[in-house]
C-alpha cells in the first residue's frame, strides 16, 4: 500500500529542506517539550535530532521502514555528545541542521546543530552503527543509502557529505 509522502498529503513538506548539504529541519517548541522553568527539557533535544535525522532520510528516499523492510537494517546511537549553548523556550521556532561528517563501512558521524534565528542552541555529535535487524550486529551500509548519502564523493551539493557545511 502507497503512503503519500507529506508533500503528497500538503502540498508542502513536512520533512525539510536540503540546502547546500546539509539538511534542515524545521520546529516549534511546545508547551510539552518545556520543564517547569518554561525552558526545553535537555533530553527533548535528542528527540528534535532523532525527528530531523529520520526526515532527512526520507527526503532522500530511504525511509526507516524501507530500510527495516527492504535490506534489514536499523541504526543504533553508538556515541553522542552534546554541548548545550543556549536555551530554547516555549512557542520558539528552531531549525535542526544535520550533515554527514564521515562514513565508515557499517558506521557514520553525524553532525546536529539546534538553532534560533542562526544562534546555536545545541551542538550534536553522533556516531550512528548501521546494525542487522535480526542478530544486532554492525553491517555494512547499504549502497544506495551510501551513494544518497554522499559516500565520499565530494559532491556536497547533492549530498550530505560536506562536515563545514552550516557552520
């Protein structure tokens, strides 16, 4: 059965923009995202990263559940660091820009900057391990995600391979 895509379902997508190889990620910051001082609970940064990420994948064709059904894959967080600069509030309109740094054969560094206005927020580094659904064990990334992704090729335009990119 065909899902329509947001741009399908809207006119308009819900999943970003690519824009000069980085992806960018639009959101509002609602009332359940805050802690009691009116301010964005430091653990919701990592569910803006995690929202940003799987649109950026679906931007370039390779959703979660395609990867799941077709190749048998996932992705698990290895290792994440986080250095939060500012705070966000309330009703604020923040932006997740998101760009490969590197690839390895089963492995990526991912780059996750939270912005206001252009001010970051939240700098994200993550090392995400492409892992086999049935055993859990790290496996190589599939070609085509490789080639969506940038694999090394250099072309930032088209890809998400440029590490100074948004910067």
């Amino acid at each position: 059965m065909h899902k329509p895509s947001a741009s399908e379902s809207f006119g308009h997508s819900l999943s970003g923009r690519l824009a000069g190889g980085v992806h960018v990620y639009p959101l509002r910051v609602y009332y359940e995202d805050t802690d009691a001082a009116g301010i964005v609970y430091y653990a919701n940064y990592l569910k803006f990263a995690e929202r940003a990420r799987t649109e950026m994948m679906r931007i370039l064709g390779d959703e979660h559940s395609r990867l799941m059904d077709g190749h048998g894959i996932a992705f698990a967080v290895r290792h994440c660091d986080a250095d939060f600069r500012a705070p966000a509030g309330l009703d604020d309109v923040l932006e997740v820009h998101t760009r490969v740094i590197e690839m390895g054969g089963a492995s990526m560094l991912v780059g996750q900057d939270v912005k206001r206005d252009g001010q970051d927020l939240v700098r994200l580094r993550l090392r995400l391990v492409c892992i086999s659904k049935s055993s859990f064990r790290p496996t190589r990334l599939p070609g085509s995600l490789r080639d969506a992704l940038g694999g090394g090729n250099g072309d930032s335009e088209r890809v998400l391979s440029d590490g100074t990119a948004g910067r």
